[in-house]
C-alpha cells in the first residue's frame, strides 16, 4: 500500500527518511506515519499537523543551497556544481572554478568559496584503494587472549608478541583485532567492545602496566606494590573479570603516575578533543557512568560548570589524559611489531557502528549526535520483533554542516595505529534504522546519508595512513552497498556458514574458490558459534537453557543437522577428508578466491563457548570468555599447528 500523505513524503525525502523499504523477503513495506513524524521530530523537523509539514516543506524549499555544504570528489573526474567560484586547497594555494571542479584536484580536504559567499567543504577522494595482499591471519579477540605477563586479560603487548610471533612462526600476514576503544572508567564497566564510550580514544584496560616508562622509573617499593595489584591470574569458571582488571590496573597506574616523566604529559590545549574526553572520564568518576544522569548543568560540555570541575579535577584529567599517551605509545609498539615480523598487511582494527548514549563522544558530540535515538534494524525473519543495539546515530544535516569532521576524526583514530580499519554494519554509511524514543525495535525508519561523501572520507583516510578497508556486509543488505564497495577497492566479508545458493534446492554451499575475491573470508564471527561449538550444537543448547530459541528443540537440532550435512557435502565435493572437521573446514577455506582468509583462535584450539551470543546480555557471559591455553600454549598447541597447515601452504609468506 501507498504511504498515505504525499506532503508527509516529500518532507521525509527532503531530510533523507524513507516512508517505505524493501523488507527482508523482498517485499516492500511501509513505515508509519507516525514514526515518520517522530524521526523528523529526532532531527528537528516539526511535522506533527498538515499546517506544520506545510511550514516545515515552505522552509525547505526556500533555503536550499544550489550546492550541499560537503562534496565528494573522485580524484580524476571532474564535477559540475554549476556555481562559480574558489577553491582553497590544503596546501593553501587557490584555484578559481567556473561552474565545474577540475579533475586534477589533489587529494584532500579542500574548501570552495562560492560568488555567494557559500562554505563548501569539498572531500577529494582516489577513485579506487590499491589491490589488498592475498595472506592469510587471525581475527582476535584481545581481551580473550592471556600470557604470564598480562593480568588476566590479552593486552597491548600481548598483541605485539602475537603479531611477532604469528608472522614469523606461522606465516601470518595480518590480524584483526576487537575494537579496542575508551569505555568509561566507572564500574561496572560496560563489557562489549560495541559500545564503547569513543571511538576516537582507546581503552587502558589493554595498557600492560609494567610496559610503561613509568614503572621502569619507579622505587623498588612501588614497583613491589604495583606487582601485588595483579589480579587472579585464573579467574572463577575461566571468565575474564573486567572490573577487577580495571580497579588493578586503575590503582597500578594511580601509584606509578608520580614517575611519568613531563613529557608524557598530552598538551590539552593543542589538543581540544582530548581534553574533553579526559574531563568527562574524570566527572564519569565522580558523578557516575552515564552523562545523562550528572547534575544539570554538567550535561552541557561548554558550561561554565564544567570548565569549573575541569579546574577542580585537574589532576584526574591529567591522569586520563596521560593514559592515552601510554595507549598510543603501546598501539603503535604493536603496530611496529606487525611491521618488523614482515606481515603483508598488518593489524587491522574493527571500528563499531556507534558509541554508548552515555559515554563520552556522545557527551561531547551532542550536537552531531540524534541522542534519543537507538540503532537498530527492522524486522526480519531471525529477528521478527527486529533489532535495538542501543547506540545513537549520526545526524545527517549536522555531519554536512560540520563538513564530516566528527566522522572523519573517527576514521583517522582507529587509522592512527593500524594498517587497516573494518567497518562494522557498512551499510550504515548509506543509511541507518532510526528507531525513535518510546518505540519497540520494529517500529523505526531508515534515515540515509550522503554515502558518496561517507566512502571519500573513508577512502581518503585510508589512502592516507596507506591502510586496507574491509566493510562488515553480513545480513540483509541492498546490493549498491557491496557492489560500490567492490568497485572503490574495499573488502567485503564472506563467512563460510553462509556462503550458500539460497534458491538452488537444498541451498548447497558455494566452492569458496568461486567466491568474491574482494572479501576477507573466514569459517565464523565472533556472533556465531565456534566450530567445536557447531559440532556439538552448543548455541542451541544455550538458547533453550535459557529460553530464548524460539523454536522447538528437536527443530532446531534438525535443522542444525542438515546444515552440517551441507557443509561435509562442500567437503566430499572438494576431495577434503573429513576424518578431523576443524582441520577440514580450515582446508575447504585456505584456497578461497578472497584476498584475505582469517582463522580464529578460539577455533583453532577447540573452545566450545562463543564470544557473544546476540540478543543477551548478562544471561550468556559475552565478551568475558577466555582462551583456554596460553599464549604460549597456543603456538605450541597441536591443533592449532594442524589448523593453520592448510592455511600456510595455501598461502604463503610473500
């Protein structure tokens, strides 16, 4: 059925929100009207009476610039914008323009100056990333990861040992690493790694403390208490305690920060943002983990109220403040590890789809931020009541008005120390399921972006700090999102359980060797179940323990069953012995057409507990699951030597 109000329409289109989509059976669906009233009202838009949609399309049309204020360029293609007018370019050079910007425009972050006096923020971009290295490597789970050194929990330096290692004795030529990025330092600390409270700051809960310069220049007595700190370093039932962890490191940090040297001290003046985020963890401190609880006036990040606890707090924004310099430090020794053991690619980092409504960037990005909104996805045939992740989307018109630097800050801060960044939920670049304050998660609309501008500042950045870009395309996605990202040189992703020809009978799975060479491939994700965990149906045993299947049991076992069948099926016909299934599904997948193919850990020695099991929260222990070796078990681990064989042969070392 049509959407019933064609003003209400226009005016949605006007501010990118879709009356209608193309649910997961194909079908179109509507939204209704009133969501769509509620997701204009999240961007400022009255269209709550015919009068008001009426006023709100005059103003609309009556302030319409000829040119949006941010413009994708393709390096080598000229555009028309059909105003007049001068570009200053980065280098600070000027060029005037008669309508068209030229195709030899630099790479950058330009400015046109219209004949009206109109700012526009003009993003030139390479038309294509540089071919991705075939290699092969291991997507982790940092936190999952423990060594005699870390305290009980995988750290920074037990990454660089890692990528040391993982290069030179098996061959590795890149790792993917969990989002490692700030959360806000009041307990109970928020444990995924998906909702962070910035994605421009990292997590000193990764810091290993007696790496830092700190604890060299420290007494023999202090070193001797910060030692004392560590926690269990075999915590209950073999999951990691984040709090614990934290109130360790936190008070091994506090005794050690009197041996910093000043010149580990960030300048807070030439460093606005980092100041911002080191006050709001010193207020989260005092007031409490979420910024919407504080006292009024604390909310506002330009009130006189918080330049004023800034002041009081001084030494506590130093403190957090000189944490990011150790993260830095520390990131970057990972970094270079990856380099110096010869890795074709390198560490890339996974940069989530948003942040935590109550944490920092949200705080201080009020402005840019639908605050009110969560992030989600509609209904779909796994998910009928549809999704709600809980994160605050990006507001379109303010990321134009502020020329995309808010997410461009965001790019360049997971870029800063890897080689490569893989964007969780890709798709949102091209448009986000707005779901509106008070509604269920099936009752939201989707809110599009400029996705060329999104993909330039992206594509930029990385060809910038010479990085790969790998886009998260997994579930319902429209098509242009993953043909554009094969055409501008980015990677999709293929997971081995779902490579399959959904409408051929019996939907049998597809040769990896047939699959898309522009993707990073792999047997699972970090959401679905282990490869020992599949063999022993493990996910379904947890979901009706705890009475979230959704299906009868002997139903969810037989289709198990005849997944399973499938995929030894793919073996038999790719001549792989099935005798050892991890070691087969390693071997079916090492050929695969894909730039890159990633193992996990956590399959490679046989953990039957997944890392997250989606739509829980504390019923499952997400993100708190340890390796059940090592570190140095793992590289001498029989298993994970027989995993990694068909990988290294298929694969090997440039």
């Amino acid at each position: 059925m049509a959407f019933p109000d064609d003003d209400l329409a226009a005016l949605a289109a006007a501010h990118g929100v879709a009356v209608s989509y193309e649910g997961s059976d194909r079908s179109p669906v509507d939204v209704d009207p009133d969501v769509v009233v509620a997701v204009l009202s999240e961007l400022g838009v009255d269209a709550s009476t015919p009068e008001s949609v009426a006023s709100a399309l005059d103003a609309v049309r009556s302030t319409r610039s000829p040119v949006p204020g941010t413009v994708a360029v393709v390096q080598g293609q000229a555009r028309d914008l059909g105003v007049r007018g001068r570009v200053e370019l980065e280098d600070g050079t000027t060029l005037d323009v008669d309508g068209t910007l030229p195709a030899d425009l630099p790479l950058g972050w330009h400015r046109l100056v219209t004949d009206d006096r109109d700012e526009v923020t003009v993003v030139v971009a390479p038309a294509r990333l540089p071919e991705v290295p075939r290699t092969w490597g291991w997507m982790l789970q940092l936190y999952s990861v423990h060594s005699s050194g870390s305290w009980q929990m995988g750290d920074l330096a037990d990454l660089a040992e890692l990528a040391r290692r993982a290069a030179t004795e098996q061959g590795a030529g890149v790792l993917l690493v969990n989002p490692v990025q700030a959360f806000v330092p009041s307990t109970p600390l928020v444990r995924s790694p998906y909702s962070p409270s910035s994605r421009r700051f990292a997590s000193p809960l990764y810091l290993r403390v007696t790496d830092v310069a700190a604890f060299a220049a420290a007494d023999d007595a202090t070193r001797e208490e910060v030692l004392g700190l560590a926690p269990d370093p075999e915590p209950a039932d073999d999951l990691l305690d984040h709090d614990a962890v934290w109130d360790a490191k936190r008070q091994a940090l506090e005794l050690l920060r009197p041996f910093a040297a000043p010149d580990e001290d960030p300048d807070l003046e030439a460093e606005p943002d980092l100041a911002a985020f080191a006050t709001f963890s010193a207020l989260a401190e005092r007031h409490g983990a979420d910024w919407r609880e504080w006292p009024e006036e604390l909310r506002d990040p330009t009130s006189d109220a918080v330049a004023r606890s800034r002041a009081d707090l001084a030494d506590r924004v130093a403190f957090h403040a000189w944490l990011q310099h150790l993260c830095r430090e520390q990131l970057d020794t990972a970094r270079d590890a990856a380099h110096d053991a010869g890795m074709a690619v390198g560490l890339v980092h996974d940069l989530p789809v948003g942040v935590h409504p109550g944490g920092a960037d949200a705080w201080a990005l009020q402005d840019v931020f639908a605050s009110d909104v969560r992030v989600g996805c509609p209904a779909d045939a796994f998910n009928p009541l549809g999704q709600d992740w809980g994160l605050p989307p990006w507001r379109p018109d303010r990321l134009l008005e502020t020329g995309y630097a808010p997410f461009r800050d965001v790019v360049r801060s997971v870029l800063r120390h890897g080689d490569g960044i893989r964007v969780d939920h890709v798709a949102g670049l091209w448009r986000l399921w707005w779901i509106p304050p008070g509604e269920p998660a099936h009752r939201g609309a989707y809110v599009h972006y400029d996705a060329d501008v999104m993909l330039a500042v992206l594509l930029l950045e990385a060809t910038r700090a010479g990085a790969v870009v790998v886009g998260e395309d997994l579930g319902t996605v429209e098509d242009i999102v993953t043909t554009t990202m094969h055409e501008r040189g980015l990677l999709s992703s293929a997971v081995l359980w779902f490579e399959r020809d959904w409408d051929a009978p019996g939907q049998p799975h597809v040769p990896p060797r047939a699959w898309e060479p522009e993707t990073m491939a792999s047997i699972s994700t970090h959401d679905l179940p282990t490869v020992e965990g599949w063999l022993r149906d493990e996910r379904i045993r947890v979901q009706a323990d705890l009475d979230l299947l959704g299906e009868p049991v002997e139903d969810a076992l037989a289709t198990a069953a005849s997944d399973r069948e499938a995929l030894l099926a793919l073996l038999r016909e790719e001549g792989i012995d099935t005798d050892d299934l991890l070691v087969a599904l390693h071997a079916v997948i090492a050929p695969a057409a894909s730039r890159l193919v990633l193992s996990s850990p956590a399959d490679a020695v046989g953990q039957v507990r997944q890392p997250n099991l989606p739509g829980t929260v504390d019923e499952y222990p997400n993100w708190r699951v340890r390796l059940p070796v090592d570190l140095d078990a793992f590289f001498d681990h029989d298993r994970v030597r027989a995993a990694v064989a068909p990988l290294r042969a298929a694969r090997p070392t440039p």
